[in-house]
C-alpha cells in the first residue's frame, strides 16, 4: 500500500489552526488523520486528554524523550510538547495523510528527517487580528499572553522554511486554500 503524505501546519499561536484544522477534516476525500501531541501543558477548559492532547508531567514527558519516542519535540512559553513517532508511522504505513499540528522549532526538526513532507505555514490577516483572537480565548494570564504575542512575532519570521503560506482570512477560505495545496501535492505523487 502506498504510504500516506505526511503534512506539517504551522502558524502562530492563537491564529486559528485548529478552527481551519476541524474544517478541512470535513472532507473526507483528503483521507486524514491528526497526530496527538504530547504536552506538560495543562489542559484549557473542554480539552479532553487523548483527543486533543495526551496530557502528561514533566517526568513522563522527559521519559518518552530518553526512549527515542518523539518524532520532533520543543519547548513552547514553558511547556513540553512532541509527536509521538509510533503512531505517526502506523497511520502513514495504512495510507493516511497525517497532519501534523505543531510549532516551528519541532517543525524544523520534521523537515530534516522527512524532506517530503508538505509544509504549510498560516498566517493572521494582521498582528492586531492575531492579538485580538489570543485575548479572545480568555484563558491566559497577561504575562502568558504577551509571551505568546511575542513568541508570535518571532515565529512569522521563520514562515518562509515552508513551502506554503496560507492566510487565514476567513476559516473556510484558508481550508479551502489549503485542501487544494494538499490535493495538488497528493495528485503529483501519484
Ligand atoms: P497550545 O498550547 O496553544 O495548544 O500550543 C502551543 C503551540 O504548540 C502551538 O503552536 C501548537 O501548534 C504547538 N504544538 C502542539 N503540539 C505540538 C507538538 O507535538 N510539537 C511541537 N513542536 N509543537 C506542538
């Protein structure tokens, strides 16, 4: 069987990957599969371990690292998060197309190990859009916040490692951008 396209989306925190990530799951002729992550970070109102995350301490985290269980890992505004590889490859040997959530520096290490990989970078309209829509979570502290807007800037700078950029200017325009990146992608491999 074929192996499936392994896909990476970045983009800033708070610009909206995972609003246009549940959109493009909607069409089912893109054949996907989302990579939980692993994360120290505790988890938001309404996140449920083992669909959004896989909720874990430090000590578990730093375990799986040591047994070479991590595809990529980085350290974000304090916390741990990494892809677990097993699973990853189990769904690229059953043909999926697994997408792959995570910020650039892991994004980095993904892309010299996988040079293959269909990388897409989303972009806020504008910083001002960008900073609305973190206070509009209203779940950080200010200081987290101005992290995350900080973090944000250094992490635009970077988009131009990817082979996409995609600007999320309304949720079912950057989908619908995207899924025809990654249908584009999935014809010329055939
Ligand atoms: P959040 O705390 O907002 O859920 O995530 C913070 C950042 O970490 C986001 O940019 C998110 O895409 C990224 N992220 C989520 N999972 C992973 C992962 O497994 N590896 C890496 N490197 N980044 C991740």
């Amino acid at each position: 069987m074929a192996k499936g396209l392994l896909i990476i989306l970045s983009g800033p925190s708070g610009v909206g990957k995972g609003t246009v990530r549940a959109k493009l799951f909607e069409d089912e002729s893109l054949n996907l599969a989302y990579s939980i992550s692993m994360t120290t970070r505790e988890a938001r109102p309404g996140e449920v371990n083992g669909r959004d995350y896989f909720f874990v301490d430090r000590e578990t985290f730093e375990k799986k690292v040591a047994e070479g269980g991590l595809l990529e890992h980085a350290e974000f505004v304090g916390n741990y998060y990494g892809t677990p590889k097993d699973h990853v490859e189990e769904l690229l040997n059953a043909g999926k197309n697994v997408l792959l959530e995570i910020e650039v520096q892991g994004a980095l290490q993904v892309m010299a190990k996988c040079p293959h990989a269909l990388t897409i970078f989303l972009v806020p309209p504008s910083m001002e859009e960008l900073e609305r829509r973190i206070r509009g979570r209203r779940t950080e502290s200010e200081e987290i916040v101005r992290q995350r807007l900080a973090k944000a800037e250094r992490e635009i700078k970077t988009k131009d490692n990817y082979k996409h950029v995609v600007v999320n200017n309304t949720v079912d325009q950057a989908a619908t951008d995207i899924a025809a990146i990654i249908k584009t992608q999935l014809q010329a491999a055939q």
